[in-house]
C-alpha cells in the first residue's frame, strides 16, 4: 500500500490554528447571518458577472437620485456591495484550505481505514489458524465493523 498522505500538526501548530479559529469565529459569528436551504433557493443571486451590474447600478442611483424611490435604501446596498467583496477575498483562500482539509481527511482516512481492513484480514487468518488472541481480536472487531449487521430476529413468514 502507497501511504499518499501523512499529516501531523505539532501541539504548537495545534494551538496556533486553534486561536486561528477562534478568532475567526469570534470576530465573523456576530455579523455572519444564517440561512436555510429553502432561505436560499428564494433570493436571487450575485455571482462574479453581477458584481459590475450591481456596482454600475449604484452609480446611476447616485447620478439620478430623483428617480431613486425611497424604499431603495442606496447607502445600505452599498454597504451590502462592500460587504460581499470584503468576504469573498477572505473566502476564496479559507474555501481553498478547506476543501484541502477534506481532501486530507479523505485520503488518511481512506487509508487508514484500508490500513484497518488489511489488519482485520491478517487477524482472521491468524485465527483460523489457532494463534493465541487473535480470536477475541477478531471478535471484536467484527463487532465494530461498520458493514450491514445481520438483524437479531428473522423475519416470520
């Protein structure tokens, strides 16, 4: 087995990313704002090719006021404007280092978990042949096994 990935973080590191996050957490969780799924689907959205609509937009809301009606509150989407481009230069490199930190987590798992079913295997083989213990091993790791359990009560036709 080719071991691709091998990441440790010093206690150091640990407590660095540690107040890291925390910081972010305590700086971003009082102004972020939550929303459902369904909360989504209804708002219409501004992707990278509506930014200069919405910026060219507020131009012409400054430059023709008297058409503006007063429900369009212009200082407050502009606000709204600077607010989007403020997070996504924060959240592309947070997005880029969280998608590699799932990535991580899926190939040390992966082989971890590889790693694990190749000592099951030895395990059991062990047992078939009498080694001492490695019944009660393979026993109980047969009892954690993630795969389908076999249900306790059979089905009555």
């Amino acid at each position: 087995m080719e071991n691709k990935v091998s990441f440790v973080l010093s206690e150091e590191e640990k407590t660095q990313v540690n107040q890291a996050i925390e910081t972010l957490v305590t700086v971003f969780e009082p102004k972020l704002s939550h929303l459902t799924a369904d909360d989504k689907k209804e708002l219409p959205k501004m992707g990278n090719k509506t930014v200069s609509f919405v910026e060219k937009s507020l131009e012409y809301a400054d430059l023709y006021p008297g058409f503006m009606p007063a429900f369009i509150d212009i200082p407050e989407a502009k606000v709204d404007l600077e607010s989007v481009k403020t997070l996504r230069q924060l959240f592309l490199p947070l997005e880029r280092i969280t998608n590699e930190i799932d990535d991580t987590i899926t190939l040390a798992g992966s082989e971890a978990y590889s790693s694990a079913l190749s000592i099951y295997k030895v395990l059991k083989n062990a047992a078939s042949m009498g080694q001492p213990g490695a019944a009660e091993a393979t026993s109980e790791l047969k009892s954690r096994f993630p795969g389908k359990r076999k249900s306790a009560v059979e089905p009555t036709e």
